[in-house]
C-alpha cells in the first residue's frame, strides 16, 4: 500500500495527490520525448523510432485525460479509459498498416540515430516506470496508465535491438520487424484497456 491511498487493490482510482504528482511528471516527460523521437524518426527514416514516437505521444494523452478524471464516477473514468483503449487500438493498426507499407518501399535507416535516441528514450520510460510501478494496479484507467508506461519501455529496448539489427545487416528489415511487433503490443494492451473499461461500466449500472 503507498500512502494508504490501497492501490495495491484493484479498486484503487488514482485519488492520491501523490500520484497526481507522478501523472504531472510523467506527461512532461513524454510529450518532449514524442517531439525527440518522432524529429528523429524522420530524418532517420525510422519506422520503428516513430512508431515508439506515437507510443509516447499516446501516453501524453494517456495520464492528462487520467489526471483529469480522478475522482470522478466509475462510470466516467471507465468511458475515457474505453476512449483510451480505442485511441490505442488506432494507433496500433496505424502502425502495423505504415510497417507493411515500408516493406514495399524499404529504405535503410540510420542505425547510429536509432541507438541514440532509442538510449534516451529508454531512460525517460526507465523513470516514468519506476514512478508509476507502485501504481500499476487499479481500476481500467490507472491500469491504462501502467500498461502504456510498460510499452514505452519495452518498445525503446526494441528500438535499440533493431538499430543493432539494422547496423549489423546493412538493411531496414529490423526496424520493420521490430515496428510491427510495436503494433502488435499496442493491440493487446488496447484489448485489456477495452475489455476492463466495459466490464467496470456495467458494473456502474448496477452500482
């Protein structure tokens, strides 16, 4: 339990001012990175560096509508965390869609860009994770925070593994592959957003 707010139950719903002052921080620290990494990503002619670009930028709007619907009904904050797993769900078919239209007009990133950024990014999502892993349970909006924490993380190591890739193989085919298993993460954390937000408004119905 932190702060006896008991977010370790899944009931808990982000009233802590404690948290609030993570979300706060979070979202500073993911804006300016979708700014880095989606700059990056295009002049790096990375696939996989703006698809984890998109990933930050969702989380963005992630933890600001959460922010502001702490407090509020269940019924409300499980619309926008059904709004969010939408959101989610879009972005991941974006990307899987951009993935194959690259493999049709496959250009060779520049690995050197990727493994920069992708180490910099790894280090904004290392510390918005160990901020929020205390909080990683709750009801279908806090998780929803935690799940897109948990993909940043592990799509900037898989940035870095297909910059490893690229530079070994002289050839973009790993930042594609990395980008598509992107997408395919941003569909199931979508599902699980979208699956919890229902049940927990049906469950208002009958609160």
């Amino acid at each position: 339990m932190v702060g006896g707010c008991g977010c370790n139950n899944k009931s808990f719903d982000g009233v802590s001012e404690a948290y609030k002052r993570i979300l706060w921080i979070v979202i500073s620290l993911n804006a300016a990175m979708f700014v880095v990494e989606m700059v990056a990503g295009i002049k790096a002619q990375s696939q996989a560096l703006q698809a984890d670009a998109l990933d930050f930028f969702g989380d963005a709007i992630t933890y600001g509508l959460s922010l502001a619907v702490i407090g509020q009904s269940l019924h409300l904050r499980a619309k926008v965390a059904l709004f969010k797993g939408i959101s989610l769900l879009m972005m991941g078919i974006w990307v899987f869609a951009s993935t194959v239209y690259r493999v049709f007009y496959l250009g060779v990133p520049v690995a050197e860009t990727m493994g920069m950024i992708g180490l910099l990014a790894l280090l904004a999502n290392l510390a918005s994770v160990l901020l929020l892993v205390r909080y990683k349970d709750g009801d279908a909006n806090v998780r929803s925070v935690w799940l897109c924490s948990r993909n940043d993380a592990i799509g900037n190591i898989a940035v870095m593994l297909a910059a490893l890739g690229v530079w070994g193989t002289a050839t973009g085919w790993p930042d594609l592959i990395v980008a598509g298993l992107m997408a395919s993460l941003f569909l199931s954390s979508a599902i699980q957003i979208i699956i919890q937000a229902r049940a927990e408004m049906k469950q208002s119905e009958f609160a």
